[in-house]
C-alpha cells in the first residue's frame, strides 16, 4: 500500500521539522515502518501473496540499514527513534 502524500508530510513535519524534509534518516525509516505495518497487514490475511512478502523482506532489510547508518552516526537520535517508533531494538 502506497502512503498518501498527506500521510507523508505528517511523518516529515513529525521526525524532521518540515513538512518538506523528506531525506531526513529519521523520516525515511518511519516512512519504511509504515510501508511494513500496511504489508505486513496485508499479509495476515494474504498468506500466499508471495511478491507481497518478498517486498517486505527488502524493506525491512532497507529500514535495518537506515537504523545501522543512524547509530554509528549519532546514538542519541538512534535511541529516540527506536523508542518513538516502538521497534524491538
């Protein structure tokens, strides 16, 4: 499921200030978490959508390697986003 672009300008203005801040690490794995809450949703009850699951290993696989580049970077942030996001970490 594709986020609306007003769904996307409330996760940038939410992790990084402005609405138009889109890049920002933080908004691009809160983007990515959302992504894999809808497919992951979708796939409870699709369970032989096998393109559907195969995306969602990528994405999760793209969202570690944010969350990697966000703590070696700058831990704090790391932290507050794990906790804000509510990801096992």
């Amino acid at each position: 499921m594709a986020l609306t672009s007003e769904r996307i300008k409330e996760l940038a203005s939410e992790f990084g200030g402005t609405a138009t801040n889109t890049g920002n690490t933080e908004v691009q794995v809160a983007m990515l978490s959302e992504r894999i809450s809808a497919m992951t949703a979708h796939l409870k009850t699709q369970k032989k959508d096998k393109v559907t699951e195969l995306s969602l290993i990528k994405l999760v696989g793209q969202r570690k390697s944010f969350l990697k580049y966000l703590a070696k970077n700058d831990i704090n942030k790391y932290r507050a986003l794990i906790a804000k996001l509510g990801l096992r970490k």
